[in-house]
C-alpha cells in the first residue's frame, strides 16, 4: 500500500482481511476502506436469525 500511495495519494485503496484485529492495522498502512470477513460473516447471521 505504501508504494501506490507513493505513486498516487488520491488513490482509493480498498483491502480485505481475516479477523476484524487486523483491520486497524490495515488503515493506519493506508487502506481507505478494509472489509473484514469476520464482521461480515456476523453480520449475515444476524440478518439470517432475524428474518
């Protein structure tokens, strides 16, 4: 991340990580959004129980 935002600071980088631990990590390296598949994987059992 740190060479593209050295190319391009305008750049929107957009990453995806494991464990919901990581994804502070990834922003303060320069990720402009991270997507966690632990919290969306919580999130669809929530939808699923609640319909």
């Amino acid at each position: 991340m740190r060479a593209v935002r050295e190319l391009n600071t305008a750049c929107r980088i957009i990453v995806r990580c494991r464990y919901q631990a990581t994804l502070e990590t990834l922003r303060k390296q320069g990720a402009s959004e991270v997507v966690s598949e632990e919290r969306q994987a919580a999130a669809q059992i929530v939808r699923l129980l609640t319909d």
